[in-house]
C-alpha cells in the first residue's frame, strides 16, 4: 500500500462510560480497497489493571515498542492501518496480503485473528465511513 499515512484520534465512550480511543490512518480509509491485502488481521493483548481500562502512562513505552516490532514484521506483508484501546485491551488492526509474518505474536500467546475483508468493511465502519 504506498499511501501516505495520515493518523487521526477518535475518541468515544462504552455504554458504561469508559474511554474508547481509536487511531486511523485516514490517508488508507480514503483509498480503500487494495486488491492484494485483502485480510483483516488483528493482534490484541490485554493492558492489565487499569483505572479507566486505557493503558498505565508505565505502560506506554512497552506498546510503542511491542507496536513498532509488529510493523517491522509485517513490513511488505500487511499496513497497520489502525489501533483501539478499551476496556484494557489495546488491538491494532492491520490489512494484509498473508498471516505468516504474524506467527511470532501467535507464539507469544497474544490474540491473533484474521478473516478475509477485500473491501475493507471492518476498517471503514471502525472509521465511520462505511456506506
């Protein structure tokens, strides 16, 4: 995918008041779909105990680096294409053309799902810009 990335915040909150953070890269929503990734692969691991269910400020330094490895892996593979924080657990979205490069997190015991999405439904309706 050689779209410029252009991330943007949403934030919103569950029924029961808690904090939802949401980041999409705009620059790929805008330009769906992408014939060659057509999985919708997520990777999720729980946050632990937190007040409001959005990540410890302690915390911080070890997603920014647990997220860069995922990039880093799926680099040529998949585009990271959006991240969801709530209810302490953080889940970054990623579009991808295999699930190979996903095994390490597999085998680290973190959640990994994928289904086939060509048109790219989960990433618009997440960004609110399905049809």
């Amino acid at each position: 995918m050689e779209v410029a990335a252009d991330w943007v915040t949403l934030r919103a909150e569950t029924p029961e008041g808690n904090p939802v953070e949401v980041l999409v890269d705009r620059g790929v929503v805008t330009q769906v779909p992408f014939e060659v990734f057509t999985l919708q692969l997520a990777i999720a691991v729980p946050l632990g105990e937190t007040r409001d269910g959005l990540p410890a400020a302690t915390d911080e330094e070890n997603l920014r680096t647990l997220e860069q490895g995922m990039v880093d892996l799926a680099s040529g593979e998949a585009r990271l294409v959006a991240r969801m924080t709530l209810e302490g657990v953080r889940e970054w979205m990623f579009y991808a053309r295999t699930t190979e490069w996903a095994t390490p997190f597999v085998e680290a015991g973190l959640s990994v799902k994928y289904a086939e999405d060509p048109e790219f439904s989960g990433l618009l309706e997440l960004a609110g810009a399905a049809p």
